[in-house]
C-alpha cells in the first residue's frame, strides 16, 4: 500500500522558512518544503508550490506548508 506524505506545520518540522529560503523554480521567497524519501529537499514559493502541489505530495516524504504566513499581520 502507497503512504502518503507526512503533512506539518513549522512548529512540528524544525525551524520556520525564512526570508532566506527561496523558491527553487523561480527564486521568490519560500514558503513550502518538500523532503524527498531521499532526503532531498525542495522550497517552492506559494505560487508554484500550488501549482505543483498534487505531483509534489505524490513525491514527498514531508510536506511542510506555511503559505498561512502570507496572510498574517506581523
């Protein structure tokens, strides 16, 4: 039987994204993490993270999505 990812929030998977992380398809800021069973990571901005989400989380061993942030008032 096929698992799916384990799906996180910061507070469960290490430390939050910073302004640091960017996107690994287009440089924007990261906002999702994709741990590959591989050990790989990948950091997708909120716009392609969506747009790539269903084939990502067929991949993923952990997806960590904090695009909840983009819509906070620090």
């Amino acid at each position: 039987m096929k698992r799916g990812p384990t799906l996180n929030t910061a507070l469960s998977a290490g430390p939050a994204l910073t302004s640091s992380d960017r996107c690994d398809r287009c440089g924007a800021q990261g906002y999702v993490r994709v741990t590959l069973p591989t050990g790989g990571t990948l950091i997708f901005c909120g716009h392609h993270a969506k747009k790539h989400e269903d084939k990502l989380k067929l991949i993923a061993a952990e997806y960590v999505d904090e695009t909840n942030r983009l819509n906070s008032v620090n």
